[in-house]
C-alpha cells in the first residue's frame, strides 16, 4: 500500500510542478528557471547533512539542527503567503 500511494504523489507532483512551472513563468525561460532551481534544490540536498553532523558532533543530538530546519520552513511557508505572481512574459 505505501508503494502504491508512493507512487501516485511522486508521479502526480511531477507533473504537477511541470505544469505549475510553466504557468507562472511561461515556456520562453522555463529551462533557465528550472536549471537554477534545480541546482539550489541539489544544493540544499548536500549541504544539509553538514547542520546535522554539526549539532550531533557539537551539541549530542540532532534536535537543534532539526528544530533549525522547521523553523525555516516555516519562515518560507509564510512569506511564500506573501509573495505575488509573477508576471508572464510574453
């Protein structure tokens, strides 16, 4: 079953991101946007573990780290209620 449900949101928020992608920025500059993003994504992704390792090595856990990671996504959750659509370009 988590197969299954696994594999409904992954392929149903690839093909979401595709579509919500181009519509919001158009397909003129959809391949820098994406490229860019991509590699903040990939970024994230190996600079991440380094926090981690820190607060383990540092601290003895890995709460402070953790805690640290909520509340940033937090603070992007929030200001994302805030932020506008971009305009098209045409």
């Amino acid at each position: 079953m988590h197969g299954i449900l696994y594999g409904l949101c992954s392929g149903s928020f690839r093909v979401i991101d595709a579509v919500v992608w181009a519509k919001y920025f158009g397909r003129q500059y959809l391949g820098a946007i994406r490229g860019v993003t991509t590699l903040g994504a990939t970024s994230g992704t190996a600079l991440g573990a380094f926090p981690l390792g820190l607060s383990m090595d540092l601290l003895g856990s890995y709460d402070p780290a953790l805690k640290g990671f909520i509340g940033c996504t937090l603070l992007i959750a929030c200001s994302v209620l805030f932020t506008k659509r971009p305009q098209k370009v045409v």
